[in-house]
C-alpha cells in the first residue's frame, strides 16, 4: 500500500473517530456520568479519601473471596473449562479431568495436545 493511500486511509478512520465522539459528547447518559463522576471525585477530596477507601466502604468483602462459590461438601467449585476439538469440531464443557470424551481425546491425541484445545474457562 502506497503512502498516500496509507494516508487516505488514516484521515477516514480520524474522521469516522471524530464522528463518534462527536456523537458521544451529545448524549446524555455520558453527561451524567461524567456530572456523576466530577461530583464523586469533589467529595473524595472534601473528606481526604482515595478510590480504594471508596471501593473499601462500598464492598467489603474483596473480589477474591465472592469469587469462591463453597459446594455442599465444603470445597470451592471448580472452574468449567470448554475444550474445542478442531478435527471434529466437537465441543466439551467440564469442571473435572474425568469426563469420557476428553479422557478419550487425551488417549488419542495426548494431554498436552488436548490441552491445548482449551478455548476459556469460565466460574
């Protein structure tokens, strides 16, 4: 791509940007949170207190902690991890090592591999 069609390009995509904040200034949904932010951060600095105290006195109980769901029997729930295999396109969801297809995938096809097949894990 030459320069001048790189330039081209880039001015269009300015504009198109431009266009879109343009937009956002406009509404109004982001007026009041910016007004609600302005607000937030002057009451902040009248009584001396940084965003973690906020986030302290409005939550506090840390993330790490709710993020643990305790089952029945007294331990914490496992993550769902989805495996894709891209041969067959089949998809397996599991919270454990034990499940028959992805224990038949690492036969086949070997732990490392299958591990590799990992798409996201989810809570």
């Amino acid at each position: 791509m030459s320069i001048l069609a790189t330039y081209v390009q880039k001015e269009q995509q300015l504009q198109q940007l431009q266009e879109e904040l343009d937009r956002l200034k406009n509404d109004d949904r982001l007026k009041t949170e910016l007004q609600f932010k302005d607000k937030l951060e002057a009451l902040m600095r009248e009584f001396d207190k940084s965003p973690a105290d906020v986030i302290k006195l409005l939550d506090p109980q840390p993330t790490s902690a709710k993020t643990a769901t305790i089952t029945s029997t007294g331990r914490a729930k496992r993550k769902l991890k989805i495996y894709k295999n891209p041969n067959t396109g089949e998809v397996v969801k599991t919270r454990g090592g034990n499940q028959k297809t992805l224990k038949a995938w690492k036969e086949e096809y070997g732990a490392d591999t299958v591990e590799g097949w990992l798409v996201r894990t989810e809570d």
